[in-house]
C-alpha cells in the first residue's frame, strides 16, 4: 500500500547448554563435559507505523497481513535484510 511503512523490532537470544559429569575422589577433582545443547529465540514485533494516516479496509487488511506474515518468515530464515 502506497505511503504504509512496516516496522522489524527483534531480538535474537542464543543459549548453550552443557552437561557435566563431576568425578571426585582423591586429592583431585575433575569435570567432563558430555552433552552440549544449544536453542535460539527469536522475538519479533513486525507491524505498520503508528503515523499512518490511510485506511485500513476489509479489501486491503489481507494484503497488510499476508506482507507481515511474509517479512516475519523471511526475518526467521535469513535474519533482518534492509
């Protein structure tokens, strides 16, 4: 839609897990890792800008959304492109 812009907030949060098996006995002690894991979030705020002074209509709501839902899906599989 002409004169619409859309805003991409997101936030990428990436943890690493590990597993450790903890031996003791004696005078020392030792630590091996066994299984490292790792999980990625991605939050996404993808929506029009507040100052939009045009209108949104049942004909063009579809449109809006099927952009939305198509910037978020490229979001989550290549990252933020300009």
């Amino acid at each position: 839609m002409a004169g619409l812009e859309l805003n991409r907030l997101n936030t990428w949060t990436v943890m690493l897990f590990t597993q450790v098996a903890s031996l003791s006995g004696g005078r020392r002690e030792s630590a091996f890792p066994l299984v490292e894991t790792s999980t990625l979030r991605l939050e996404m705020d993808v929506n029009t800008a507040a100052d939009y002074v045009g209108e949104f209509t049942s004909d063009n709501s579809g449109v809006v959304f099927k952009e939305l839902a198509a910037l978020a899906l490229e979001i989550a599989e290549k990252g933020d492109i300009p």
